[in-house]
C-alpha cells in the first residue's frame, strides 16, 4: 500500500474496521467470493440490506 493512502484506511471513531463484530460481518459477506471485485460487492450488498440508515435522522 502506498503511505499517500495509508490515511484513508486509518479506524476511524466511526468505522473501526479492525474491530471484531465488523471483521465477522465482512468475513461472512465475502465467505464464497471467488475475487476481490465479488468481495467489494458482497460487502455493498450486505451493507446495503442489513444495516438501517436515515440521512435525514441522525441517531
């Protein structure tokens, strides 16, 4: 990885993605795919479905 993006791929205080429950969601969401590009959709796709988000209501 090149140090210009290390930043970008940093935990943040809103996603933590070294953190086990978001390890276990991905892990499960990317069980069977077969290649990084069916991996990034399997994760859009089970974000997308499982987890409710507002824009209009911050909570």
């Amino acid at each position: 990885m090149k140090l210009e993006f290390a930043r970008f791929l940093a935990p943040t205080e809103f996603l933590d993605w070294k953190h086990d429950a978001v390890q276990q969601f991905t892990e499960s969401a990317t069980r069977n795919a077969i290649d990084s590009v069916d991996k990034a959709c399997r994760i859009f796709t089970a974000v997308r479905d499982s987890i409710w988000y507002d824009p209009y209501s911050v909570s």
